[in-house]
C-alpha cells in the first residue's frame, strides 16, 4: 500500500512544517500505518531554527501530487536479446501474457521493441526462401527450433547465403536446383546427403532422427558444410525452420515511443492516446529498460491518499492536488471550497494555531507527547500566535503551548526571541527569497491578489528593506498575472505592520478596508500583526465593495 502523506500549504511556515510532522508521527502511532511528512515549498529560516534545535529532519519536498510513472503499477518483465529466435520470443511472450516487449541489448539499453504483430505480420507475408540468410540467423536458433543436435558446426556462425531447399528428389535432379551455401532439408538418403555435400551446401538438416554416418561427417566437416540432425519430418521441418530468424530482424528500430518513471501520468495519455500498441518501454534516468506500461495500467492508477494541515484552500495546496483522494484536514483557517469524493475527517477549530489543534489530538487519544514532538508544536504555536501577541490567540493556544514548552525543557520567552530572530535575518536575502518568505493567495471577483508576511524583531532592518523590496513588487507585478501584491513588515516586539502594496487602485483598497490616509505606496497599521486576522478580512471586504 502507498504511505498517506500529511502535508500544509504553500510556501510552508513553521506551524504548516511542524503540524505536518506531529500529526504523521500520531497517526502512525494510532494505525501503525505508513504516514509521510511532505512539505510544499522550502524550509525557512525560522522553522531551520526549530528543526535543529529538536534534531528532526525536514519533511519530504513534493513539488506536485500529480501522478507520474513511477505511482504506476508497470510490468517488471525483462527485455529479450536480439539473436533470440521469433520462436522463443513469441513463447516467451505468451509466457508473460504481453503483447509487446522491448529487446536490449547486454548492459540493458534498448535496441527496438516487437509485438505479436510484427511476428504474425511475418509469417502472413511471402517470406522468400533465403529469409535465414537475409536475417543472419545463427546455427545456434536452427538447432534449437529443429529440436536437433548441432553434430558439424559452429553454434554461432551465422547463415548469410543460400536458400532453404527441400530434397524431395533423386540426386540427379538435385543438382538442377541445388546452389552453392543452400540450406538443404533430407533424410536419410545416404546418396542425397553427399549429393548435397557435393554441391556445397552450406549446412545439410538430416531429419525422422537418423544416425549420421562417419563418412558423411568427415566430408562434411571438409566441405565446412554443417551438419543438423533433427527427430523432426521433412513437413516438420520446413514448416518450423523460419522460426530461427532472430528478432532483430522483424523487430521494430525506429519511432520507438519511451517514456521514463519521472513522466506526469497525462502527458503519457496524451501520448499514447491515439497509438495501437499496448505497451511501452519504461527506461531508467540512466536510460536503461526497467519495464513495460500498458494503457490499462495509466488508466487503473490509484490515487494518493492525502491528509492536508494547517490549510483546507486549493490555491494554497500543494500542484496536483484535484489528482490526489483527501482523506482528511486539520486547519484553523477559514472553510474555501476543496471538493472531496468521499466523506472525511474535517476538524476546524477557531484557534491561533493547527499545532495547538494536534496537541489537542494527541490529549484525545491519549498518546504520549515527546519531548521533540513538544518542542515543534510549541514552537509552531509561537510562531503563528507572534509569542501571544496576535489576536487569533487565545487562551486554549496559550495553555497548550505553555504546557508543551514544560515537557519539552524550553523557556518560551527565551526560544521565541531565538525564533524570531533567526527568522528575521533578512539582509543578505534577495528581495525575491524575502517576499515568497510566507506568502498567500486570495481571489474575489475574479482578482488574484497576494499577500506576504515579513516579521522581525529588528525594526531597522524592517525599514532597511521597505524600499527594495517596493521596487521589486513594482517590477513583478505586470508579468505576476495578479491585479495586486501586498506585503506586511511586521515588528513583533513594537506591534505594528508597515503595509506595502502595489497595483491599480491598490491604496484606494487600502484606505477603504482600514479607514486612514496612507502613503502612495505603504501605511503604518499599529496594532495589526495577523494577516488571518487583522488584515485579510477588512481588505478582501473592501476588494469586494470595489466599484
């Protein structure tokens, strides 16, 4: 069975990161299933911060949940080698109820590919009687599809010239219509067989199992005639003998349809849609074969199984979401629209933080919280509720974080501050890595707009980087296909939120939803440290009243 993979929103922030591994670690410890921790952008520097100092790893990077080959159930059948005879290919075939199958060569790279087609195809077409010849086929095949022994002769050698002839007639006539390198079809006609020798067949098939005599040996091997002695009748014979031809020779080599394990599973549809062959070579990053998928396959594909935290908002969820089956959602955030096909566990509690949420799961089921486990969810809920100080706190997340910070052996002003600064060092940043720090989408009446968060305990370095980081607003906004960007420099300790914005009429939106004058570009919003809360709310209002 696949893990279920438990991950937060967009450009995670550290309660997204840390509820996403305390609820995979409960989850696993309730069900005993496999419960993977994802995380859908980078770690911050902040939430670095917490992660080292309890020693817990990131998450699993997912850049999107839509399938790719490598979520496909693919055939682990192996590839056939090109000197196999059409005879055991087809068998082979059969053996493995496939219908195509990819031939390689000795270190695994494909040559070509052959389908039950391409061997009908070559048995229904007016195969000329130099087709053994024509296709280089080894003594080694003939042997083994005559069921015979190889009495003169090189396994190896291969046949490039002559015909395959019936001696059906006295050796008089023989000489008419045998040629020189002829692959010669008897029995056991003593005055046939050195007839055939005579003429300089290249290699004479003595069939109904008759003994080979040393005389018809000896001038055979001076002849460098070979020599194949088969149980089979001269009917058996000639009916089985174009089964030696080796693949390679029907095989398809070109216009070979190869797909690799990385390959988004409707790109592959897309692709073999309108295709008649069933099943496709699978190649390795190194482009070695490593399997076969079939178009029943692409469409049996199971879905992943998904717990989404701290976020139940689709433009805030990891690509490929509508791809996935959500079986559950922790969050605290307002209730948006993700559709789900079945009924399933939805708890929303209006709290400051998911990880105060979690703690509260883990108090239900009465599993027991670690000291590191205690560590991220206290840190988690510090960092959403700024240390207590942001209005979507409330005494629950207070209680809780308090009461974790005991078990994990923190003092909570003292980890908050260290918290807080490591994600505030934000000089030697690009303002592009500033902005998508913590960021957000939101859309009302068809207008996208984004709003990002930067907090610091430092207010110099807030206003060192208002100016730059306007100008890189002003420059991204015209290809960002948003109608507005918005960005909060908020100081933790002061409380208060210099806002920046850019775009058409974006300070009317501004003075509209917070009802003061403000700057072309920015306003000073004391009292104001929660985007959920406090900012959000009054200017999606005011975008919806927007004449």
């Amino acid at each position: 069975m696949k893990p279920i993979l438990v991950i937060g929103h967009k450009n995670p922030d550290t309660d997204s990161i840390c509820s996403a591994i305390c609820y995979a670690h409960l989850k696993r410890m309730l069900t005993g299933k496999d419960y993977i921790p994802c995380r859908a952008g980078q770690v911050n520097a902040e939430t670095k911060y917490v992660l080292d100092c309890f020693d817990i790893e990131p998450p699993r990077y997912l850049s999107s949940l839509n399938p790719r080959l490598s979520d496909v159930q693919y055939r682990d059948v192996a590839g056939i080698g090109a000197q196999m005879s059409l005879r055991r290919a087809w068998e082979y075939m059969s053996e493995k109820d496939i219908q195509t199958i990819s031939v390689v060569d000795e270190n695994n790279y494909i040559q070509g590919i052959l389908t039950f087609s391409d061997i009908a195809r070559f048995y229904m077409e007016d195969q000329g009687a130099d087709a053994l010849a024509e296709a280089k086929t080894s003594y080694r095949n003939l042997v083994d599809v005559l069921n015979g022994e190889l009495v003169i002769g090189d396994p190896e050698q291969q046949l490039e010239r002559g015909k395959v002839v019936v001696a059906a007639a006295n050796p008089d006539v023989m000489e008419e219509y045998l040629h020189e390198h002829d692959i010669v079809i008897l029995g056991n006609r003593y005055e046939s067989q050195l007839c055939a020798i005579e003429m300089k067949a290249g290699c004479i098939i003595i069939g109904l199992g008759s003994k080979v005599s040393r005389t018809i040996k000896k001038l055979a091997a001076e002849a460098h005639c070979a020599i194949i002695a088969t149980p089979m009748d001269t009917y058996s014979c000639s009916k089985v003998i174009n089964q030696a031809v080796p693949v390679q020779h029907v095989m398809r080599r070109s216009g070979l349809i190869t797909f690799r394990p990385s390959e988004l599973v409707e790109d592959v549809k897309k692709t073999v849609s309108k295709k008649r062959i069933r099943y496709y070579p699978i190649l390795a990053d190194d482009g070695k074969y490593i399997g076969m998928v079939s178009q029943r396959n692409l469409l049996d594909i199971e879905k992943q199984e998904v717990i989404l935290v701290d976020h139940n908002e689709r433009d805030q969820s990891v690509d490929g979401i509508g791809s996935a089956r959500i079986t559950e959602i922790i969050d605290h955030h307002r209730i948006d629209a993700i559709e789900t096909s079945n009924p399933i566990y939805f708890r929303n509690q209006p709290l400051g933080c998911t990880a105060t949420i979690i703690a509260q799961l883990y108090q239900e089921n009465r599993v027991e919280i670690t000291p590191a486990i205690a560590g991220l969810l206290c840190s988690a809920i510090l960092s959403d509720t700024l240390m207590f100080r942001s209005p979507t706190c409330t005494p629950v997340d207070r209680r809780t974080a308090e009461t974790l910070a005991e078990i994990a052996g923190i003092d909570i002003k003292s980890h908050a501050v260290a918290m807080f600064r490591a994600g505030s060092q934000l000089i030697d940043r690009s303002m592009d890595e500033i902005f998508h720090m913590d960021y957000k989408y939101y859309q009302v009446r068809g207008k996208r707009v984004a709003i990002s968060q930067v907090t610091s305990v430092n207010q110099e370095e807030l206003e060192e980087i208002q100016p730059q980081l306007l100008e890189y607003m002003q420059n991204c906004l015209p290809t960002s296909g948003l109608a507005m960007l918005f960005v909060m420099l908020t100081n933790i300790i002061e409380e208060t939120t210099e806002l920046l914005f850019a775009g058409q009429d974006a300070a009317e939106i501004v003075r509209a939803a917070f009802q003061q004058d403000c700057d072309t570009n920015s306003c000073l919003l004391t009292g104001v440290v929660s985007r959920k809360k406090q900012l959000v709310p009054p200017l999606l209002t005011a975008l919806e009243d927007e004449d």
